[in-house]
C-alpha cells in the first residue's frame, strides 16, 4: 500500500467518525464528512467505499451525491433550514464578531451552492389521491 492511499483512509477513517460525532454534536456538519470519507475510501480501497455506499444510513447520503439526477427539493430546503437554525444558536451562544461573519459567510455560500444544485424530480406514490380519484 503507497502512501498515498494510507493517507486517504486514515483521512477518510477520521472523516466518517467525525461525521459519526456530528449526528449528536449540533456543531458538527454530518453530511460534508460523510462524502469527504467517501471520497477518500474511493481513492484508497474499493472495499470501504463499497461499504460506505452500501450502508444503511450513510448509503442514501453518498448514492443521491455521487448520481447527476439531482437532489430532492424537499431535502435541500431541510438542510438549508436546519443550517441556519444551527448558525443561529452558535452565533447566539458564541457572539463574537468574527465568528459571526464567518458562520454567515459559510452559510450564504452553502445557501447558494445548495440552492445551484439541480433538483430531482420525485414522482408520486402509486396510492396517491388522484389514482384513486381515477379509479372511482
């Protein structure tokens, strides 16, 4: 093993558990280091990445990245909302100015990105009111 791919997995190791910690520590952004490990298992070993995209909470997280149809609205105006309101108690609780203008830097850029990123469309369940309106 080169250096170079020790490198990646450790990095990518540290990524996945510090994303791991961030599921329970508001402060800590789960989703950029999940796909941070991703791609890092992704240039070190087939098998951890085969196993990142196949797991069952982090999978969705990595497939619905890596694949061009977009992401779903719904959850880009959650992440959106949920970063904001996470900017918010950290500005509230830490109150300096620097700090501020950085975390609303970090959020205006985020926003913008988030709000760039093309939507994928969700087609409706089979169930849903107007089959069955159809249907009478």
């Amino acid at each position: 093993m080169t250096g170079k791919r020790i490198l990646y997995l450790m990095l990518g190791w540290l990524s996945l558990i510090t994303g791991i910690i961030g599921i329970f520590l508001p402060l800590l952004p789960t989703t950029p280091l999940v796909l941070l490990a991703a791609w890092c298992f992704s240039k070190s070993s087939d098998r951890f990445h085969a196993w990142l995209l196949n797991h069952k909470f982090f999978g969705p997280i990595v497939k619905d990245w890596q694949s061009s149809d977009g992401i779903p609205k719904r959850s880009r105006n959650r992440a959106i909302i949920f970063m904001w309101a996470g900017m918010a108690i950290s500005i509230t609780l830490v109150w300096r100015f620097w700090a501020t203008m950085g975390l609303i830097f970090i959020g205006i850029c985020v926003s913008i990105y988030l709000l760039r990123m093309p939507l994928r469309t969700e087609s409706l369940p089979s169930n849903s009111v107007e089959d069955k309106e159809e249907n009478l």
